[in-house]
C-alpha cells in the first residue's frame, strides 16, 4: 500500500477507534483491556497495511458502534 495512503487510512481508524475507547473508558467499559487498546493504537500505522485490515476495520467499527451507538442513525429512505 502506498505509504500516503497508509497514513491517511491510519490517522482516520485511529481517529474512530480513540473516539469509541474514549468513550468506554468514561463509563467504565475498558478496565483491563485498556492497555492492549492503546497498544493497537500506537502499532495502528503498521497493522493498516496488512492484508484484510480495511475488512476487519470495517466490521470492528461497526460492532464498536452497535455498542455504543456513537453515529448518527442513517437515514434508510435515502438509499432507496
């Protein structure tokens, strides 16, 4: 993957995903596990080039947000 391209799909799931820990952590859903977190986040520029991430990103933003209902419901009579 270009490496511009790494950056910028980097900084944007990082940016997502410390939005989603902060938010756990305030009302007490981390505990334990915080550190392996900030751990993916400082490893995040390495993890986002390898094969598959933009897959698992996806669906891991996605179970993050069924959780805590953190985006804007969609509108589902515009993708109609």
């Amino acid at each position: 993957m270009d490496p511009e391209k790494r950056r910028a799909l980097s900084s944007f799931y990082r940016e997502e995903f410390l939005r989603y820990l902060d938010h756990f952590e305030s009302v007490g859903l981390l505990g334990p596990r915080k550190d392996a977190c900030r751990k993916l986040m400082s490893d995040l520029d390495d993890v986002c080039g390898r094969d598959r991430f933009l897959v698992v990103a996806e669906a891991l933003l996605q179970n993050l947000d069924a959780i805590a209902r953190l985006s804007p419901p969609l509108d589902r009579r515009r993708n109609h």
